[in-house]
C-alpha cells in the first residue's frame, strides 16, 4: 500500500497519513546548518558537524520511535492537541506532510483549526525556519494557545548522552524580550564562542526553559503540564535540561490567518566580542539573523529563494521520457538524495547516530561521483579535504570529521582500497570540468603541510600503494577490508564487542583481494589519460604496464570458472569459489570487474553477468553473495556475523547493485541493465511500502536478502553510496550521456522497449539539449548525432563553453 504520492510539478513527495510504516525523512540545509526533519516534525539540527556541534537533542531508538523534535502543542479552547501528529498521536481531521527540496511543510486540522508548518534552512544563514500558519476555519472566534518546545543539546552529542555527571550542572540559558528570544549557552562561559538561539517574531504570554518544568519529570513529550495547564512558567535553567518554549496567545476570527516565524539559530563570537556585559552574551549575531527573518513576509522569500537554488541545480541534468518513476528520480530524487550523501557522508540520519562516523575516504569520492555535476566547485573543495588526510605511503585514514577536517582514527586506516577511490573522483571531476589545473594544487598529507606535495602527487602515491601492495597470486592485500568493510580478513575476532574493522590478530600478510584488483584496472585508465594529459608521458607508461599486468593477474589467478572469485583468505584459501560451501560467489567483483572491461574480448565478462543473474538476482535486487554464511567464520569476519540474508551476508547491498547495471551496459544489454536499475528504484515500490517500510524517495543501503525472513524489507536510507552510484548508472550508462575528457559521450544502452527520450544537460558552461530516438528499438548503438543541426563526427559533444543553449538529435540504430 501507498503511504503518499510523488508531486512531481512541485518536486514534492506527499505524505498522506502520519503512521508511516518507519519515519520518513527529509534534510534541510545545504551547506553548513543541516536538520534532519521527519513527517511528524521530529529529528534535531546541527552545525556542521553532528557531534561536535549538535543544537538540538535526538534520542535514537527510542521509544515511542522518532520521539523529539519542534513540536507545536496547539490549546484550542479545552482541545489540546499536536499538529504534526506527534508527539500526542492527536486525532486530525486532516494531514499532510510535504517534503521537497530542502524544505518540508506539515498541515493539518482539527476542529475547525488549520496549522500549517513550513520548515526549512535558508541560504547561507545558520538556522532553522519554522513558519506557522494558523487559520480558523469555523463559524465562531477561537482563542487558541501555542506552545513551542525544542530540546537543547549540550553541543557534543556524545557527551550529551553520555557524561551526566557533569551534564547535569552545566546547563545555562538566557531570556530576552518577556521570552520571545531563548539562548542556550551552556559552555559559552569556558571555551565556547557560540551559542543557540530559539526565538518567535511576537511577543509571549510565558515561555520555559527548564524541561522538568515544562512537561513534568514523568511525563513524556505527550503530556507537557504546562500545555496542560494552559499556562507557561518562566522558568529558567539550571542545570539538567535545558530546553525552549514559548506560550503565545492567539485570537481568531472566523476565517482569521495568523502567520507566526520562529527561528532556531547557530551564532558565533570572536573571541574577544564574547560578551556584551559580565555574564550577558553578545547578542549581534542573533539580532542581525532575527532582523532577517522577523516577518512571515521574510520568511517565505528565503522560501522562494532556496526554491530557485533548486530549481537551477536540478536544471543541470533533467530527463523526459515515458516512464515517469525512472524520470522522477533520475532528474529530482536520486540527484537531490546525492547531494545529501555528499554534504553528510555516513554521518547523520535515522540509521546514522552523527556520532559514530564523519566523512569517509572512500564514501566521500564516491559520493562526488553523483554531485560533481551539481555544485563543481564544491566537489574541488571536497577533493583537496580528503586528499589532505591521505597518508604520504599513499594509504588513507578511514573517515575525517567534517568540522576538524582531520583524520580520525576511530574506524582505523589499512583498507586497502580506500586510495584507489581518490583517482575515481578527481577523475570523474576533471571529466565534468575539464580542470587539470586542480592537479598541480598544494596539497598535505596526514593534514601536515609540511609534507605537502601536488594533488598529481597524491594520485600517484594511490596508484602506487597498489601496485607494492600484492599478494602471493600478485593480486592487491585486501588489509583491513576492502569497499566490503565486513571482508575482515586478518581479524581473526573472538572477543565479543571487538571492532571488526581495526582489530587484526592474524596477519599472514597474504590476504588478497580480487575487488581491489578490478578497482585499479577500472580506474587504470584515467589514471593513464590524465598522465598523458599532463606531460607524464613516461609515469603513463609505467601505469599502463602495471594496468596491464594486473588484468592478467585477474584473469590468471581471479576467475573460477564461470565468475570472478572474490577474494583469497589469510591462508591463502579461495573466497568466492563454486569450491567453498558458502559464499560461493559475490557480487562486488563481478560487478567491477565487468565495469573494468576485463573479460570482454574472452566472454569471461558475459559468463560472470550470467553467473550473477543466475545465482544473486531476486525479484528486489541482486544479493551480496550466495549462499548466505550459515555460521560465524573466524576467517571472514563480520560479513558472516551477519544473520543470513541482512547487510552484507547475503542483503540486497544495493550500492553495488548499478556496478551489475554499468556492467550489464558494456555488455549492450540495456533491457537487463534497465532491470536491474527497476529492481532497486524505490519509486518502483511505492505501492509495496508496508514491506519496504522506507521512504520511497530515496534509496536505502540494504534491502533483506532472500535468506531473511524479512525479505523485501529495506534499512537505512539515505547516506548510502547507492545515491552517487545509481545516479552515474542511469544518466552516464543506461541513458548515457557521460563526460569523458573530450567533452560529453552520448552512448545509451537502454532497454528495447524504450522508444527514445530526452535530456537537458549543462556542461562546462555550456546547454545540450539532447533528444534520442529509438524508434529502431535496438538496446545500444548510435548511427547518427547532429549538432545544432550539422551531422557530428563520432557521439562526443564538443565543451563548447559558449554558455548558450545547443540541439542535440541522436538516433540510435546500427551504423
Ligand atoms: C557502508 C560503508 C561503505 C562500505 C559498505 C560496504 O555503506 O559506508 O564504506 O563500502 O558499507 O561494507
Ligand atoms: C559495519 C556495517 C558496514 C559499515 C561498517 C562501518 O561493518 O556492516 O555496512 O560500512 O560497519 O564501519
């Protein structure tokens, strides 16, 4: 059953009914300020980084789920109730729950009242919009209450769940303007330089700041005694919890709006303009942003302005065609969802505490690979962050923290294809805009700048860490793990609780991965094109030596027969082999390994597509591998902790799921690459979402494989990098207009059914619009491309640059 539709002239998705089968989420913010926002207005906010500096306090697993967020408690006479269905679970005559491009918008009604809220981060300001729209829609006047209440946390996000000892007396806010204005400034008196601010554009009856005050130390968010008792407290904090709340009055003529704004902000101090007067806070900053957006007129322009901020974005690649689900989410979804992976990486969602991990290595070149088009000039910037934090061996930290921007080394360093992931992106950047210039920048290694040396540099160190670091078979040492994190072969763990991913108790030093090999053959060829472009003549040769020679390797000491083994264990044992009993064959080197055109010229390519479909394919995507680890193997790790059929023992990992599809394109099979692109779509399982249970959307990282008992069933959405890869499978492979360091490649591979379509696409300052007919109905092969009407040379666009607007007709068909 649906839970919603897609509004697609309003790139909005509309919730319907609040009880979705799991909180469904949106982001807002696009830059510093981000709030996660789900459709009961749950969720918390933070700057920039979601440990370090957490606004607003988010309790995760908890219980009711999604408790905590902005809530709105309305007072309508004697009727107490919550708009946004949370936290009261309140009856409502009406609901709806808007989520669009970095905006959501809740309205329902009760009894003759309207609410409506309208959330979103503006343009480079550091705070939360919420626009409150009440209308008395009755015969009769309506006095009505309005409570608001968010809950501070203490600004690290693990301490704050963590440290109550201190917690607990720590907590300190201050009040202006009778409560209309709450700072929350616990530590601003030590080594902070920041505070909080919640703050209404009208004046106040009451407000409170103490939470054991405002709801009662019993109670839940559901029964708030001072919303119960119709009147706030003026309570301020000390200590324990601090929260705000503001208790406006409102009277309402029958048809009567009432438009009230609240602004839930970040402000900064130099550190000598801390205070405005011993122990009072400087109040400049918060002044200069509630001046902005004193008024619900101010409000809805920052609205309208974020609108054309997306509306562009998403005018850099659009797609027509006939099917409206691929449509929707290639030209607003997955490309909105991949600048989402791109600004939080694996950090925070509902599945992500903002805790646990910042910005990973090789998440984050992935990621670019999905926004480089959107925002270029962010993706460079990205690119210099994570280089800086590579190791001058050329091996890498896991993950960074966003705000520090340093390495951390909680997850460790030591998988082996962390570096080979730095030449995917900086190539899938200079493709997209033709910028070499990047490679001569200064960039450090392990972030100290005396060891800096050229991003050209970096990239080389990469390409090298490979080529020193083989095994027994000459194939890569997979060390910690490779893409697969679970693949933890020199682990060795019987401790119960020990990381898989920085405990090694056995290295043999011999365990090798056949994945790693088909990531550096794939990237091998950038890496060759941009020496040569650049004057290394002889540094290309070497590498097209090394490239070489590791797909002989490959093709030696890496197929079983009918696929491509996986890996080769600690004692030097196959993984991936019809000779084990489980784990026979996985999808991740088969994927990449096609992608890497190894085995076109000898039919092992098509052999090992055949194999995956044969063995992996399920009706929800293909799995990781089968069959499923039955037991715990001291051997393999994590990947057989897993019950079978869940994450990455056997679950539907669609990440590499459009690894299938690209390869399934050099294949030419564009009905299969267009299926297995379907498979894992969630658009095209709206209608399935009790079983889903997630947003629609968006993609999730797993779907429950079909050893799970729960197959179909899908977790963690969001920051997956299945966003950045499905969007390259979809724009670059199957409708295939792809940029290559000569311009922009039109090579489609699509289904037979599919009679043509057509894109918009901007690149390197210049407009292609591009139509595609196939009326021929073949699944790859271009006869003609015509260029502002003159027949073309080959299928590459030209970067023309002109910043003006050109016609591209293709027809697809044999030559
Ligand atoms: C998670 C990680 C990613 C890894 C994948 C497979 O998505 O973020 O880095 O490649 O799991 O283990
Ligand atoms: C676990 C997860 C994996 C994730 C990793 C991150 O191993 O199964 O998906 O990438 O943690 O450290």
């Amino acid at each position: 059953m649906q839970y919603g539709y897609f509004d697609d002239d309003a790139r909005e998705y509309v919730i319907t009914r609040p009880d979705t089968p799991y909180p469904w989420i949106n982001y807002l913010g696009s830059e510093d300020f981000y709030g996660l926002f789900s459709n009961t207005s749950g969720g918390y906010c933070f700057y920039r980084d979601a440990r370090l500096l957490r606004l607003t306090r988010y309790r995760y697993n908890n219980v009711p789920t999604d408790s905590g967020g902005r809530y709105f408690y309305i007072r309508d006479g004697g009727d107490i109730w919550t708009p946004s269905w949370m936290p009261m679970k309140s009856a409502l005559d009406s609901y709806e729950c808007r989520h669009g491009m970095g905006y959501s918008r809740i309205s329902s009604v009760r009894s003759g009242l309207a609410f409506s809220q309208t959330s979103f981060v503006p343009l480079k300001d550091n705070c939360e919009i919420h626009k409150i729209v009440l209308t008395n829609e009755s015969k009769a006047d309506k006095d009505v209450d309005v409570f608001s209440f968010i809950e501070f946390c203490l600004w690290n996000a693990n301490d704050d769940m963590t440290n109550f000892q201190r917690n607990f007396s720590i907590g300190e806010v201050e009040v202006e303007e009778g409560g209309s204005r709450i700072y929350h400034k616990t530590e601003y008196r030590e080594r902070r330089n920041h505070y909080a601010l919640w703050a209404v554009n009208v004046p106040v009856a009451g407000f409170d700041t103490d939470r054991q005050t405002f709801l009662g130390l019993y109670n839940g968010f559901n029964h708030p005694d001072a919303v119960f008792a119709g009147k706030a407290n003026n309570s301020v904090a000390s200590g324990w919890a601090p929260i705000g709340s503001h208790h406006i009055k409102a009277h309402l003529k029958p048809g009567e709006s009432k438009a009230l704004v609240f602004v839930l902000g970040y402000c900064e101090n130099p550190d000598d303009k801390k205070w405005a007067s011993p122990g009072v806070i400087n109040k400049a900053p918060a002044n200069a942003l509630l001046e902005k957006y004193g008024s619900p007129e101010a409000a809805d322009r920052a609205l309208a302005a974020l609108k054309d901020y997306w509306d562009a974005l998403l005018g850099r690649f659009s797609v027509e065609a006939e099917d409206k689900r691929m449509t929707r989410m290639a030209g607003v979804w997955n490309q909105y969802q991949c600048m989402v992976t791109f600004n939080m990486s694996r950090s925070a969602s509902y599945f992500e505490s903002g805790i646990g991990r910042g910005m990973g290595f090789r998440d984050s070149n992935q990621d670019l690979l999905g926004f480089v088009h959107l925002v270029p000039e962010r993706a460079r910037a990205r690119i210099l962050d994570i280089a800086a934090t590579q190791f001058p061996d050329g091996s890498a930290y896991h993950q960074y923290q966003p705000l520090t921007k340093r390495g951390n080394n909680e997850v460790g360093s030591g998988f082996n294809d962390d570096p080979l992931w730095l030449i995917c992106g900086v190539a899938a950047y200079i493709k997209e805009t033709g910028d070499f210039g990047i490679l001569e920048e200064k960039v450090p290694f392990d972030n100290r700048e005396e060891l800096a040396d050229s991003l050209f540099i970096h990239l080389k160190r990469s390409f090298d860490y490979t080529v020193t670091h083989t095994g027994p078979h000459g194939l890569p040492l997979i060390g910690r793990a490779d893409w697969n994190d679970c693949l933890n072969l020199n682990c060795f763990s019987k401790t119960p609780g020990e990381s898989f991913q920085t405990t090694a108790n056995f290295e043999s030093g011999i365990a090798e991965s056949v994945l790693i090999a088909a990531i550096f053959v794939f990237n091998g060829p950038d890496y060759i094109e941009i020496c040569r472009r650049t004057g290394r003549a002889e540094e290309a040769a070497y590498a097209a030596k090394a490239v070489a020679s590791m797909t002989e390797t490959i093709k030696a000491h890496g197929w079983d027969g009918n696929w491509f083994l996986r890996a080769y264990d600690a004692y030097g044992h196959k993984i991936g082999s019809h000779e084990c009993e489980d784990g026979q064959i996985y999808i991740e080197s088969n994927g990449f390994a096609v992608m890497a055109e190894i085995g076109l010229d000898d039919g092992r390519a098509q052999k090992a597509l055949d194999s995956v479909k044969d063995k992996l394919d399920t009706k929800y995507g293909i799995v990781l591998q089968q069959p499923a680890y039955k037991e715990y193997h001291l051997e393999l790790g994590e990947v057989s902790s897993y019950p079978p059929g869940y994450k990455e023992n056997a679950g539907i990992f669609c990440h590499n799921n459009p690894w299938v599809t690209i390869a399934e394109t050099k294949l030419g099979r564009g009905t299969r690459a267009f299926e297995t692109y379907t498979k894992i779509c969630p658009a095209y399982r709206e209608d399935d979402s009790d079983l889903r249970r997630l947003e629609p959307y968006v993609y999730a990282q797993m779907v429950a494989g079909k050893d799970a008992p729960r197959f179909g069933e899908a977790k963690n959405s969001w920051l997956t990098g299945t966003a950045a890869w499905t969007f390259v499978s979809i724009s670059q492979y199957i409708l295939g207009v792809r940029p290559v360091f000569d311009g922009l490649l039109i090579d489609p591979c699509i289904p037979v059914a599919m009679k043509g379509f057509s894109v918009i696409r901007h690149f390197q300052n210049a407009v292609y619009r591009i139509t595609v007919n196939n009326s021929a109905g073949v699944e790859k092969g271009v006869k003609t491309v015509t260029l502002d009407g003159k027949p073309l040379d080959g299928a590459v666009l030209p970067a023309l640059g002109d910043g003006k607007t050109h016609e591209v007709s293709v027809v697809m068909g044999l030559k």
